[in-house]
C-alpha cells in the first residue's frame, strides 16, 4: 500500500504549500512581537469574540461571584460555597473539537468554508461526490489539512507522531451519508502535549494550590471529519446541508486533570485562543468553530471513587459525558449541574451510571440522552481507503520554527519590554481580533521615534493606559466598536508626545482626544491635534509657585471637612479630589496635577 508521506522534500512541500491559503504561511521572525506584528498583515480575518473593558471585566468578575455564590461552586471553606464540596471532589476531562484552518475537506477537493445563507451561502453548494457518499466515489487525502493540524499539536507540545492512520467509526445518522466517520481511533497523529494556565487564565486560586501554573495533560490530538449539519423544520421534518460534511477537525482530548467548573472554561478559552494565534482555527466558539464534550466525575476525597482510571489516572469515579457544548459558560454551567447531581445521587446511596447526558442553554439540569445498556457500538476498523498518515520530522521542525507567537509568550514579552501589567497584557492580547494590540504598537513605534527614546518600556505603561482605557472609555460611552474608533495611531502619537514634553495638561489631552474620537473618521478634513491645541488656545501656559499656592489655599478654605479628613484622619486619597479640584477650577491647560498635588501635599503639612 502506498502511504502519503508528506516532508519538505522540495517537490512534495511545494505541493502542499501551494494549497494554503495565505493567512496560513508564516515565516521566521526575530522576536516575538515583531513576529506577531508582522504576522498581522498575512491574518486571515477572524470572527472574535468581543472581548470587554475594564468596566464590563469588573461586572463581569462581580456576575461570576455572584453565580458562584448562587451554584456552590465556590470552595466550601468560602461564604455561600456547597459544603458538600468539602467531602466530594470534582474530576473532568475535555473533548474539544476544533474546525481546522482550511481551503478544503479532508478528504475532498470541495471548499472547507461553509457560508451562511445571510451571508450569500447556498445549502449543499459545497459538496464534493465522496462528501455526498455517491457509491465508487474514494478518499483522497488533501495534505495541506495536516499544516493547521500540526501547528496546533506543535502548541501543544504534542509529540507528532512518525506514522497514524485512518478509521471508520460506523453510526447511522443523516449527518454522516457515508454511514461512518473517518476519525483516528487506533493512531493518532499526535499525542501526550500540555496546556498550561495560570490565574490570570481564570483559574481559581484553589486549583493553583499555591503552583505559578497549572498543567492540563492532553492525552491525543487526531483528525477526523465533521458532520453535515441538519436543521429540524417541523415536527417531523429536517433540512440535512452538506457543506460542512467533510470539513476537517482536530479532536483535542485532555486528561482527566482538571477539578472545578472554571478552570475547565479556562481550559476551552485557552484552547480556542492558542488555536488562533497559531492560525489553526479561526472561528471561535460563538461561531461553532469549536465544540466541547465534557467529561464529569466525582469522588469522595480522600478515596478512588469506583477506581476507574483513564490513560495512567486512576482512583476515578464513574464518569457521565456532556455532548456538544458550544459556549464557555455552557461548559461551566452544565458540569456544575452535573457534579451536584452527581453528588446528591450518591449521597442518596444511588450509583453513578455510564452514560450519555444533554444539556440545554439556561438549564439547571442535564438530562439523560443514553446509558451504557444504549451507547453506540461503532465497531472501529482501519480504513482500507486509506493509506496510513507518514510525516517527516522535517516538516515538524520547519512548523516549530516558524510558528507564530503564542499568547503566552506575547504576554511576557508585554510586560518585560513594555512595562505592562499582567492584565493589560492580556486584555491588549485579547481584545478586538488583536487590532487594539496592533494600534498600541504602532503607538509606541512612534512615541518613541519623536521622543528618541530608546527603550519602549519607558512609555510602554503610559500608551497601555490611552489605549485601552481613554479609548476604551470614549468607546464605551459612545457605544461604538473598535472597527468605528476613529482615532488614527498617529493622531494619538501627536497628543502623547505633546503631553510628555509638557506643553499640555493630561485634562487637555483627554479633551483632544475625545474631541478627535467625535469628529468624521479620516481622511475626511479634519485639524490636525497642532492646529486643535492652537486654536484653542490649549498649550500648557506654566503658573508659578505663588498662584498654584492661592488656588490651592481658596479650594482648602471651602472645603474644611476634606482638610480634616486628610490632616486629623490621615485620608491621604482625599489630596487627588484637591488635585481634581484645582484641576478643574484653574484655568484651561494651566494646572499639572503633579505639581498641583505637590502644593497640596506641602500645605496640608503645614
Ligand atoms: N472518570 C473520569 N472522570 C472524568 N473524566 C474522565 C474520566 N475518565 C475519562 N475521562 C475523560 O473522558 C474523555 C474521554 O475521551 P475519549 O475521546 O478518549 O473517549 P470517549 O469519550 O469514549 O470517545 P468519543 O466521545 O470521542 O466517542 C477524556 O477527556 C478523559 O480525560
Ligand atoms: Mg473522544
Ligand atoms: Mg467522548
């Protein structure tokens, strides 16, 4: 038999390469935000979740509490936590299925993409003969659907196996016209990798248990096709499309390593955004780009549940799965749910069955869809279509040292050369399809290139703050996305390079730029922030000592209470609401807060 051996042999590589799109090719880069910034410009477009603001994070963290509290998902040691939790302990391992980052099908010539019919799709417009299973038609492996493959297993630090092969996996359903699923059971391309999270993954600090970082083992990562997509239109009636039937997927199996509802969320949302900086998945799980079965177990601490064991874990309870869940918040949501029936089954006496569970968006229960007595017997054999799946080392090292940067690395690499704190980093990373990390950079290229200034770090924090947070807030009032942001990299340049000179107040430059962010986009005419400062009068015209002391003392006098707040009970908070005051009452452009805050500070000694 003749096997498809794929290696960077000129004429084989060439051949794949030429089937890629151009968003997937990457070249070698000398560090690693040079290497995303360049990689930005080859980016295929990408449907991101909108990540939110500072404002929306906190209600966000408030919401989770909250949610917590209401589920006992929290530690049991905590306020409002289950107490239950001190006596049972939580097991789940994740199937993630991830639509790969591809021209075609697996195994056919037909185009991967499957388009919407509000957005000029067709059903069954993309559909190869073999897709439609039309007897004589054959597999035909299309190699360039291993690249994002091996890019993600490469992520992963999976070991990319030498040789896998194909299997049928037979069910019989109408969003499988073959009658099987051609999957990698018995060999995987790629096995024993590792994700790695930290609290800032949204890991809570209970699962850390005192660790920097905690390690999620995945056992395999294997290819396989994906379903048609059906659509009940009726009591009785579905609508089968056969675009995505074929569509390439990578299975991502974890262990079972991971012990509470959030961190196995942490451990998708991590997924997915490792599979888009590495272009190997470019439809997040809003879309249905990634879907996720999970695996929920638990035990008695302290014991080996019913010694189950999986893959070199054992002591497991009897494991129940979730199928298809297609949000972070479903994921959550639904093993919550899962693990408290769990917990009240066993403490009734009862016993755990092997089975299949559904859960529904908004639901507080998961419902039984098969027990083990039902589960399918997919009776798995190697398909003789097939040739089995060779791939040379080569090809393995040219992807890893190509490889784009992964969030990780691009955080560090934001707080040690930019001076941005941890949750900057990240918000920058995530935000607006990395857009807002592109227009940062830029900033900070050409703060720097006026300013002569050698190191980012030394401006890095302070073009953070404008950008994610004054810009952010102007969005955020002003109910406009990113895409209508209105404010050009270089125009913000212009306000920061006059504000670090001194020759405007920080209130003007927030004036500037919410006074840029209102007016027509460019090109259309609009004055530039030099002519803006010169008609209005705006450049910082310095006061002396004596008049910033005068201002300060009239503040002072009307306001006695704040006095006795900052000298008698020592609030010292209390001097930034003189510094705001002075701010505001003297004239425009004239007030530094520094040197307001120092007035202040030396006569509240006095
Ligand atoms: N006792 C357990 N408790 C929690 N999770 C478990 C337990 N045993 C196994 N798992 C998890 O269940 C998952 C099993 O996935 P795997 O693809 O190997 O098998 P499967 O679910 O039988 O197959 P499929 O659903 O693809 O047909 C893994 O993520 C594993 O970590
Ligand atoms: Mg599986
Ligand atoms: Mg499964």
């Amino acid at each position: 038999m003749r096997s498809s051996t794929i290696r960077t042999a000129p004429s084989h590589f060439a051949r794949a390469l030429q089937y890629i799109s151009p968003g997937l090719i990457r070249c070698p880069r000398p560090c690693t935000v040079a290497k995303w910034l360049q990689s930005r410009s080859l980016t295929t477009a990408t449907a991101q979740e909108a990540i939110p603001l500072r404002k929306h994070l906190k209600d966000e963290a408030k919401r989770k509490k909250a949610d917590a509290k209401r589920d006992g998902n929290t530690a049991s040691t905590k306020p409002g936590g289950d107490p239950r939790l001190e006596k049972w302990e939580l097991t789940v391992g994740i199937e993630i299925h991830a639509e790969l980052n591809t021209a075609s099908k697996l195994f056919s010539s037909a185009p991967a993409e499957v388009l919407e019919s509000d957005n000029g799709g067709t059903a069954n417009s993309r559909v190869a003969m073999f897709d439609a299973a039309l007897p004589g038609t054959q597999p035909q492996f299309q190699v360039a659907t291993l690249l994002p493959a091996l890019r993600a297993a490469i992520a992963f630090g999976c070991e990319v196996q030498r040789q896998s092969g194909w299997d049928r996996k037979h069910y019989f359903h109408w969003d499988q016209p073959n009658g099987y699923q051609i999957t990698q059971f018995f060999q995987p391309f790629a096995k024993d990798g590792c994700l790695v999270l930290d609290a800032s993954d949204g890991v809570p600090a209970l699962d850390m248990q005192g660790a920097d970082r905690l390690r999620i083992g995945i056992k395999q990562i294997q290819m396989e096709q994906d379903t048609a997509k059906t659509t009940n239109v009726g009591s009785s009636t579905y609508h089968v499309d056969l675009d995505r039937a074929g569509v390439p997927l990578i299975e991502i199996i974890t262990l079972p390593h991971i012990h509470s509802p959030q961190t196995a969320a942490a451990v998708v949302r991590k997924v997915q955004a490792v599979l888009k900086s590495v272009d190997s998945c470019v439809i997040g799980m809003e879309l249905g780009g990634l879907r996720a079965d999970v695996n929920v177990s638990v035990r008695e601490r302290g014991t080996s549940g019913v010694g189950s064991s999986y893959s070199g874990v054992s002591g497991l309870g009897q494991r129940t799965e979730i199928k298809n869940l297609s949000s972070f918040k479903a994921v959550e949501d639904a093993i919550i749910a899962e693990r408290n029936r769990q917990i009240t089954v066993l403490e009734a006496g009862g016993v755990i069955g092997g089975e299949t569970r559904g859960w529904t968006l908004g639901a507080t229960e998961t419902t039984r869809l098969r027990g083990k007595e039902g589960e399918v017997d997919y009776r798995y054999m190697p398909d003789a279509d097939l040739p089995p799946l060779v791939i040379g080392q080569d090809l393995v090292k040219h992807l890893a040292s190509t490889l784009p940067t992964l969030p990780d690395e691009l955080q560090q690499e934001l707080q040690d050369e930019y001076n941005l704190s941890l949750k900057d980093a990240k918000t920058l990373i995530d935000l607006d399809s990395g857009d807002r990390l592109d227009f940062f950079l830029r900033t900070v290229q050409s703060v720097t290139a006026e300013l002569g200034i050698s190191r980012q770090a030394q401006i890095g924090k302070m073009v953070g703050n404008w950008v994610l947070h004054e810009l952010g807030g102007l969005l955020t009032t002003h109910q406009r996305s990113w895409d209508d942001v209105r404010v050009t990299a270089d125009e913000l340049k212009d306000i920061l390079v006059c504000l670090h000179r001194k020759q405007i107040t920080t209130r003007v430059a927030k004036q500037l730029l919410a006074d840029l962010f209102q007016r027509a986009p460019a090109p259309a005419a609009r004055p530039s922030v030099e002519q803006l400062i010169e008609t209005g009068n705006l450049r910082l015209r310095p006061l002396s000592e004596g008049v910033y002391r005068d201002l300060a003392r009239r503040i002072m006098e009307e306001s006695p209470e704040m006095v006795k707040a900052v000298r008698e009970k020592g609030q010292k908070g209390k001097v930034m609401w003189f510094v705001g005051q002075m701010v505001r009452q003297g004239e425009e452009g004239t007030v530094e807060p520094e040197k307001a805050k120092a007035v202040i500070e030396s006569l509240m000694g006095e």
